[in-house]
C-alpha cells in the first residue's frame, strides 16, 4: 500500500435544493465520495468531506411561486430535509452547508470583484423580454410560448419538453410571461461574462497532465473532449433576477450572479465554514491553497463540464492576479447514470424511489450494498427491486450474515464465547486463509484508491466465500470432537477474520461493521483500528465475545410483491399521471404526448435528431413477429400485453396502444419489433421488445407491418 502524507480534501456535488435526494444522487455521487472518504479515514489519512446545499436558482422561484412561498421557505425546507437524509444513510460530511449564508456570499462576491476588477469579465449589452406589468425582467424559465420546432403551445423559454429543441427565448412563437400572462417586451440589458474559450488551451493541457498523475475515468475524459471540440463560449455570469447572490456593483441592481459561477464556489465556503466550527479560522487555506493537496470531487455525468472545465478555469482565472493560488480538482471521479427499474428516474413522471421513502422501508446497510454493487462507474446502471432483493437475500444474509453468525454459534456452543486458541503450525488451509487476508486487504485498497468501487466490494465479499468454504471444508463439527487442537484453530481464524470484515466492509456498510464490531467485544470502531491492521491477527486467546445478533434480515418476496404492486399504481394527480409508454416511439417524436396525453398534430421535422451511423443503426435488431395472443393489461387505459412470435422464440411485449386497437383485432397481426431491447418492467409485466408504430393526424397510432405477408424472425433493414 502507498503511504500517502498530503493532506486529501473531497466535496460532493451540491445536491439543488428543490426537491428530495434520490437513489440516483446516491449512487452517482455521494455514496462513491463517503465510501472513499470512509477508507482515507481508516488509512489514517488528513482528509475532509465537504458539501452543501445549492440554493440559488429559477427553478427554486418557481417553487416558491407556486406554493406561494418565498425562495428562502423553499431552501429552508429542502436543506433540513436533505441534510436529515444524508445522516440517515450515513454520509459522513465533516461539513453540509447552504449556498444563501452570508459567508458563501461573500466567497462568491470575493471571487466575482476580483475578476471585475483585473477586467478578467467581458461586459455585453443583449435583448432579454421584460414584463411591463410586474416591471421585472425575465428569465428564460418565465417565458411560454409556441415551440418553433414543433409547435408545441407550452413551450418553455429556452427548451421544449416535448421535441427535446433548445433555442434562443426571443425564437419563441407567441411568448407569454409567466408572471403576469401578459406579452412580454424586448429591452436592453448588460451581463458580464466569463471568457472561457480564452483557458481552453489550458484547460486541455491540465487535463492531461492530472490523467497523467492520476488515471482519469475514460467516460470524464470523453466528455470533456466533447466539450473542448466544440469550442468553449463565453458563459454569463450574471442575470435579471432578485434571488442569488447579488451582484456586488453600483447601478447593478436586479441582477444576480449566476448560479453556475457561484455554486461551485459552495465548496470553498463550506471549507470556511468548518473551519469555523472547529475554531481554527483559518484551517480551510491548508486544503485550499496547497498545491500539494489531493482534491478529489465526486460528481455525476451532468456536472462534468461545471467540475473538469467551468471550475477548474475560474481558479486558474484567479490564480493569475493573486498570490493565494487556490488548487484545482486532482481527479473528478464522476459516475454515470442510475435509471429505476429500466427508465431514467423522473420527478415529474413519478417514476423512481426517493432516499427517504427507501428508508422508511429497509435499513441503509442494505441500500449502500446494492447501490455499490451495481454502481454506474463506467456505463449508465439500473435500479431493479428484484435484483436488490436477491443481493441482499444471497449476498448480505445467506453468505456474509451466515458466516458471522455460523463461527459466533459455534464458539458459543463449543469454546464458552471465547476466542480459542491458534495452533502454532498453521495447515496448508490455514495459510491460504491467512493469505486470503492479507490479498484481500491490498486488492481492496487499490480499487479505492482508483475509485473502483464496485471491484473493492466484490473483493471483500470474495472473501467472505472464501471463509464460508474454508468453515465448509475444516468441518468443525467433526473436528471438534477428533481434533479439538485443529477445530480451535479453525474458528480462531475465523474469527479473525470476521474482525478483517468488519475494517474491509466499514467504508461500505458503516452500520453492519459496527455492529460487528461490538460482537467481537473491541474498542472504538472499525475504521480507529484503521485499514492497516485488518490483515493482523489482533484477537487475543481467552477473549471474551459479546453474543451474536442478526445483522440482515431477508427480504421476503411478498414485500418486493407489494413494493412493485404500488409501483404500477397511476397516481390521483393527473398532471403526474405515469403512464409507460413502450411502443410504436422510435418512429414519431411522440413520446412526451404520449405521457402528458396532449397529442400535437404537428410531427417534428425529420432529420433533426443527432445523426447515426449505419454501424449504430446495425446495433438494432428489427424482426418480423406474428402476435399470437393479445390482452388488456388490468387497470391500465392504455397498455396491451401480447405474446408474439420472432420466428426461434415467443416474446411477451408490451404496448401503449389499447386506445388505438381492441386486443381482438391484433391477434394474427404481423408486426415489426424491436427484438434487442433491454427488457423492461411495466406495471408489474415484463416487456421484452418494443413494436414500432406511427401516429397519424389524430394522434391515433398504426402499428407498422410489411409490404406482403413474411415468415415471423424475418431481419429488418
Ligand atoms: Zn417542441
């Protein structure tokens, strides 16, 4: 193992506070950054955690305006609840602050003047829409109107929900404010902005020198190439609002600073902020203003462009005119997505679990283990209740709660709940036991110092069935009686190493290995008798253990049952209504009208999807499939369940059709199906393929079929 003296300093991406931390948040960015913090703690290392709230923002207003509040209520709530959140999964934050304290303020004006000042920002007059009635400028999120790409009449201001189109808010056809309802005017305004494209060439070369350091995920790496092709543009810095950090200059009233630029500023404040709490005020600087210090930020994929090139350019813009030099991100370990059961976690479809809900229905051991299991470290990852049921129930219960409680039985019933002694001749066994430790320890460690999470785990857990079959093979129940010296030795060492588990697992399942710990009556906690030591045989002969309880209790399959069951209830709100929607999209641009049920008559040009390759279209296997069976899925207005054939196999597939045809009149039909989806779950059925289909005028979907009639597993293309 390295030694490692500099001093290690990790923040977590500011959750936004309007709305709960899901399994998603979780498992891209805070769990990665506490399991690693966890694991320098352990290793003894100088290392602090640091996060906060992000409270500044449109979408915040909004809230507040709809649940006719202020902005200030609406972040007072959410923050508390967050925060609350985090310590129930044991997040380990040496400090969670807010971005509305007066000290991030500061921070951020501190940095905003000082860019002013050495005329680092460039000063642009621009046409915003302005409300007459409620004399207020507006932001792109308080203009409606007609999309220009599809037609869509709700429209935001600089994005269409429906087409997926970005544009520019005065492209808007018919533009309405939000405020007021009124039409709004063009007037001129002034915005500072941050010359980005100028650190280009800097950035890139601060790019491959920290990879160089230090291996950089390949999924960061390409994103940031992405951005840097496209040529990095000036960013604005300020805007027409009243909520944020005001901007800090005379006859500039209004106008607040974007929440780009000062949120990533959070990071630094909250540093202040423990720094104050720990009563040494000026501690933060020896993280921040060494060039030594190893800063790790933990993210997810929608924040790569803000921590690899936004945030690492403002300090360098602020390391050139001061002589404080702030130290820019080592690596930025960025995860990709979690989807939930087979779609993208969705606020406004209700789709997914919250963190909270989680907890109120299984204890967070378990939710850390499966997430980390099944973490998206290289590719985007799903969510499954199945799957997490049957982690808990073979991993966490059947192989690591068995060994525990098999070895803590056994001493109990055999050696008076005491440690027995160790023979000085160790076997063959014995020593590959022995060795399991130590190999298991250094592998582990290396993963986590490459932020390979999921590779740590599964080595820890490796060992956990190594010790299983070593228990197996030794048979202490035989040995017991013919060679008691050999069964002493056996359970010693698995006691052993049960004490290794409990150190290895600390960083995974905090609560378990503490538990653990107790059982095995040691001091402290896993993590103060530190990394290090856990390959050393540290349990004494003669001591004295604490009876065993069980660590995890398994899931039974009625309440993942009944936890699907309630999945596939649509809600009363029928704004949020979810309906899944699994045919006939690749098609049309129809999705989004399917969900909201507000068919536009208007297809979306042609052709203005990013384009292919043919290689890409080749990844699609398309079939000719004949429906064999078709019926109503109970309870559903919309979804049919059909058995179709692709000629070697029968598919059950679903499809959002049942206001288009009577399942009578599919059956026999010859359809065309995509035959290599991913398989998904739909209100509790599983779909295995999608049927293309088209919308016509109405809005009413055709399925699509061949020219003549053809054998089922014919390939389209
Ligand atoms: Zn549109």
């Amino acid at each position: 193992m390295k030694s490692l003296d500099k001093k290690i300093l990790v923040t977590a991406a500011l959750p936004y506070a309007n709305g709960k931390i899901h399994l998603g948040h979780l498992a891209g960015a805070y769990l990665p950054a506490d399991i690693y913090v966890r694991y320098q703690r352990s290793m003894k290392r100088d290392v602090i955690f640091i996060c906060g709230s992000d409270e500044h923002g449109v979408p915040i207003t909004i809230t507040a305006e709809k649940e006719n509040t202020t902005p200030q209520n609406v972040v007072d709530r959410v923050h508390l609840q967050n925060k609350a959140t985090f310590e129930k999964c044991g997040m380990s934050f040496d400090n969670y602050s807010r971005t509305s304290l007066p000290l991030h303020h500061e921070t951020a004006k501190e940095f905003f003047l000082a860019f002013f000042k050495n005329q680092i920002l460039v000063e642009k007059k621009e046409q915003q829409y302005f409300d007459e009635k409620k004399q207020k400028f507006l932001p792109d999120r308080y203009v409606e109107g007609i999309c220009p790409v599809c037609a869509n009449p709700e429209a935001r201001g600089d994005q269409c929900e429906k087409c997926g189109s970005y544009y520019n808010s005065t492209e808007l056809k018919n533009p309405k404010s939000k405020l007021s309802g009124e039409t709004p005017t063009l007037r001129d305004t002034t915005h500072f902005y941050f010359p980005l494209g100028n650190y280009q060439k800097r950035l890139e070369e601060y790019l491959k020198v920290s990879n160089e350091r230090e291996k950089w995920k390949d999924n960061v790496l390409s994103a940031c190439k992405g951005w840097f092709n496209d040529v990095l543009r000036d960013r604005a810095v300020t805007r027409d609002l009243d909520w944020g950090v005001p901007v800090p200059l005379d006859g500039y009233d209004n106008k607040v600073l974007y929440v780009w630029f000062e949120a990533v500023l959070g990071y630094i404040s909250s540093t202040k902020e423990w720094s104050k709490k720990v009563g040494k005020e000026n501690l933060w600087k020896e993280y921040w203003h060494d060039e030594n210090t190893k800063y790790v930020a933990f993210i997810g994929k929608d924040n790569i462009v803000f921590h690899c090139i936004v945030f690492p350019a403002m300090l360098m813009a602020w390391n050139d005119i001061n002589e404080t030099k702030y130290v820019l991100p080592t690596n930025v370990p960025a995860n990709e997505f979690l989807n939930f059961e087979g779609q993208k976690f969705s606020k406004s479809k209700n789709w997914g679990i919250d963190v909270d809900d989680f907890l109120s229905l299984f204890p967070p051991d378990l939710l850390r283990y499966s997430l980390t299991m099944n973490m998206p470290e290289g590719k985007d990852a799903d969510f499954y209740w199945k799957d997490f049921q049957s982690r808990v129930n073979n991993e966490l219960a059947d192989t690591f709660g068995n060994f525990v409680n098999r070895t803590f039985t056994f001493v109990f019933k055999n050696f008076e709940g005491k440690v027995p002694p160790v023979s000085d001749a160790l076997s063959m066994v014995d020593d590959m036991l022995v060795n399991h430790l130590d190999w298991t320890t250094s592998r582990s460690s290396d993963a986590l110092e490459k932020y390979s999470f999921r590779e740590a785990a599964s080595c820890i857990m490796e060992l956990v069935r190594v010790s299983n079959k070593y228990f197996d093979s030794n048979e202490p129940w035989v040995t017991v009686k013919k060679n008691p010296e050999q069964c002493a030795t056996t359970l010693n060492l698995c006691l052993q190493t049960i004490r290794t588990l409990s150190i290895l697992f600390e960083p995974f399942i905090p609560s378990a290995s503490q538990r653990i710990w107790k059982m095995l009556n040691l001091k402290g906690t896993p993590s103060e008798a530190g990394w290090e030591s856990a390959s050393k045989r540290y349990l004494e002969v003669g001591h004295i253990l604490n009876s065993p309880e069980i660590l995890f209790i398994k899931i039974e399959d009625e309440t993942i049952e009944k936890i699907l069951h309630r999945m596939d209830q649509p809600t009363n709100d029928s704004s949020t209504e979810f309906t899944p929607i699994p045919s006939g999209l690749g098609v049309t641009n129809q999705r989004t009208n399917e969900l909201t049920n507000k068919p536009t008559n208007l297809p979306a040009a042609a052709g203005e999807k990013t384009k292919i390759t043919i290689d890409d279209f080749k990844k699609i296997e398309l079939r000719v499939a004949k429906i064999l069976s078709c019926e109503q899925i109970p309870k559903s207005k919309k979804l049919l369940k059909m058995k179709v054939t692709i000629g070697t196999e029968e598919r059950q597939i679903l499809a959002g059709i049942a206001e288009h045809y009577k399942p009578e009149d599919l059956i026999g039909k010859t359809i065309i199906v995509v035959a290599n989806l991913e398989p998904a779950k739909l209100m509790g059925n599983e779909s295995q393929g999608m049927m293309l289909a088209a919308s016509d005028d109405n809005g009413k979907l055709c399925f699509v079929t061949t020219e003549k009639e053809m054998q089922a597993g014919s390939v389209v293309k």
